[in-house]
C-alpha cells in the first residue's frame, strides 16, 4: 500500500471526494491524440509542404517520415501515457501501397486499413479529418472557392472522408468524431465576404447529402478567426460555423487557439453546452497568436478541463488534442501534452464542484475563494503517482531517460 497516497485519498475525502471513484472515471476518459504532432502535420499522401495558414515551427531531428516510423513512435508515446485514448488521423495519412495513388476525392476506406489495424490491435477508436490543405487545389480557397471544380473536388473529399469514418466507426464499435476544419480566408480586407461563406454552406449541404449513420459518425465543424496569411477574414468563422452546426445537428468543435486573445473557451464550453447535445474540442495551448503549442498544465487548460468536468457531461464531450511543436522532440511533446491534460482532468474531478456551486447560489463569495484558493494545494500530485502506477505507466520525470534512449536508437537514425 502507498501511504502518501493513503494520505492523499484521506484528506480528499474530508472535502467530499472519493479517489478511487475519481481514479476510475480518469482512466476510462478517452482523449483522441493527434497523430500529426510526430511529421509536422506533412502526413503521407503528396510531397508539398504545410500549407492552410497553420506552421510548425523549429527543426528538431527524428520526424517520422513513414507511416510505420509514425505508429512505433505513437507507441513509444503512448506508452508514457495513462488513460485511455483515441487516434486521430488526418485524411493526408493514407497509406498507398504497390504503386497506387489516388487524389483526395478519391480515397478510401481501404487506404486506412493499416490504420484500423493499428488502433484495433490497441483497443483505440479513430477520429478522422478531411485534409483541406497542404495540396495544390487548396491554393487560395477549398469548399468555398469559386472555382466549380476545386469546390467541387473537395466537396468530393470530405464526402470520401465521411465513409471512411463510418468504416473507421463499423470496424472498431467506436464512434468516429469526423472534423471538418477549412483553411479559407483572405490576407487583405475583402471585397466580398458574402460570396465564399454562401459557398461553403452549399459545399456543406452538398457533403451532407452523403448518407451516414449520426449514431457512428459524429461530423464536427472547426471555427477560426484567424490564420498566417489568413489575417483578416476566415469563411469559417465562429458565428458561420455555430449557425450552421445548430442548424444542421452537426456538432460545433472549439480550438482554443482559435479566438482573439483575451477570449477564453473555458467560458464558452458551458455556452455550447446547454444549446448542444455533443460539443467537441481541441485542447491547444495558443501563445500569442494560434500557434499550437505543447499543452501545459497551465491555468487555461485546468479551467477548461474544470468546465468540462463541472457540467456532468464529459460524455458529451469529444476532447481532442491538437498541437505540433517541432522544436523539442516529438515523441516529448506527445508526452508533455497528454500527461498535462490528464492531470488537468484529475485536478477537475478532484474538485467538489456541487459544493462549491452551492455557495456561489447563496452568494457566499468569501468562502468560494477560500476553498478555491486552498484547493490549488491538496495532494493531487499524490493521486497522480498513484494512477499512473495503476496504469503501469512511469509517474514521474523517470519518462524522460526512456524518451532520451529512444532518441538515440531510434529518432536520431533517422536521417
Ligand atoms: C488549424 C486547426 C486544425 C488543424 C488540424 C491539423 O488551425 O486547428 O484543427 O490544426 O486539423
Ligand atoms: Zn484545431
């Protein structure tokens, strides 16, 4: 028996909480992890580069330039990492083989079965997203283009993807969380800002003339105010991309790097909430501008995971990650970023948020920022080494010297 965590669980429960009923609900909340932290978000299916107004930044050794060099270092991460998880590829991380290639609009399920094969093998669902950037007909605009052709060919493409995830859904009895998230906008003041966004919701109601099971497939839309090179108007905005979901029983997806810097999306997530059945997030940490980094366990991110748990509904929540850093090790940054947003979910379901709720219902302010105050110093790291030590998973800064020899077996070989 661990008598600092016997401690801990002691003085949890003088403040109403049970840690072993904490300890069980953090291990089943399933986080979807970003498969594209490990390339910089380049993916398998062209040779051009990033493009679509997002950048990695920094050139640090050992990308995985495969699929296969992908899953051993996904591997590698995951197995720093307790809890339980979801993969999310990006339609860009087909794999042809024997010579094949198809375009974009013409993917399918069969160019992800080594996928599935993968996330079977470890118990994972898969989440999926349309790859609306990083090709050459995604120059300027994609589902809101006025060219017929481009619109239509990556109307095409997401439809694709919309079976895809239904396979994805069929073969691992999961629910696919299928994003759409587009690139489109303009560097300079426009001078038609009606003109794409009529657009892109006849692309949309094109693509959901594509017939697909709600229960399997959940369609999110991703909104954005702004992107490198996209600074002053984005088609998908947050008021086009909430309308549109509202009206349509699509599920409205937040990036919280995707709005002006003093809004925060830990406020918004209850908004959303209360209006929706599902809501679906990317946990990012956004410095300055949209710049997706590792996520931290910083303030932000704690009062986000707080508001999810507060509400009564993670289950409604699909929780995403979405970062890439290329400057430290990307098997690190994986690691850093999930262990910081499972820790941000254990310090919201070690807070007894009835209580504190009932004190802000009868006005007692004072005692609501005691007890908040003094919460930020309970035991919760106790709680963590004790869940990660159930997990079979390293508790502590111990991680770092597995990731360090992988480096030098394996990342540092890559060359
Ligand atoms: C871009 C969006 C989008 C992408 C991924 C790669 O600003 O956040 O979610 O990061 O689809
Ligand atoms: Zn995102």
């Amino acid at each position: 028996m661990n008598c600092i965590y016997e401690a801990a669980k002691k003085r949890y429960a003088e403040i109403g909480i049970d840690t072993e009923a904490v300890l069980a609900k953090l291990a089943k909340a399933e986080v979807s992890v970003h498969c594209w932290q490990g390339d910089d978000v380049l993916g398998y299916d062209s040779v051009g580069g990033l493009s679509g107004g997002i950048q990695t930044t920094g050139n640090y050794p050992g990308r995985a330039r495969t699929p296969e060099e992908l899953m051993a270092d996904l591997d590698k991460a995951l197995s720093l990492v307790p809890g339980a998880h979801k993969l999310n590829l990006h339609a860009s991380y087909a794999i042809f083989e024997n010579g094949e290639h198809v375009d974009r609009d013409a993917i399918e399920p069969k160019h992800f079965a080594k996928w599935v094969a993968y996330a079977k093998e470890r118990g994972m669902g898969i989440d999926f997203n349309p790859t609306c950037f990083s090709h050459p007909k995604a120059k300027t605009l994609t589902l809101s283009s006025p060219d017929e052709e481009i619109r239509t060919f990556w109307v095409n493409h997401v439809k694709a993807c919309i079976r895809i995830s239904e396979y994805f859904a069929n073969e691992t009895g999961k629910p696919c969380v299928m994003n759409i998230w587009i690139p489109d906008g303009f560097k300079d003041t426009p001078a038609d800002r009606v003109g794409p966004r009529a657009r892109f919701k006849k692309s949309l109601d094109e693509i959901l003339t594509q017939p697909y099971d709600r229960e399997k497939v959940y369609v999110t839309l991703e909104s954005k105010v702004f992107g490198i090179g996209v600074e002053s108007y984005t088609v998908g905005s947050a008021e086009f991309t909430l309308g549109y979901a509202a009206a349509n029983g699509l599920v409205p997806l937040m990036d919280n790097g995707h709005y002006h810097p003093t809004e925060v999306v830990s406020d918004k997530i209850s908004a959303l909430l209360v209006l929706n059945k599902k809501l679906a997030l990317h946990v990012t940490r956004g410095v300055r501008w949209d710049s997706d980094h590792v996520v931290r366990l910083d303030d932000e991110t704690k009062e986000i995971a707080k508001e999810i748990v507060a509400s009564g509904r993670m289950d409604d929540i699909a929780m995403a990650l979405d970062f890439f850093d290329a400057s430290i090790n990307r098997v690190a940054a994986w690691v850093v970023g999930l262990r910081s947003f499972r820790k941000a979910l254990l310090s919201a379901l070690l807070t007894p948020h009835a209580d504190l709720a009932k004190l802000q219902d009868a006005e007692e302010f004072t005692k609501l920022m005691v007890l908040q105050e003094e919460l930020k110093t309970m035991p919760m790291g106790a709680v963590w080494d004790e869940f990660c030590a159930r997990e079979g998973v390293i508790a502590n800064e111990g991680y770092f010297d597995v990731i360090d020899a992988y480096e030098k077996d394996v990342l540092l070989k890559r060359v």
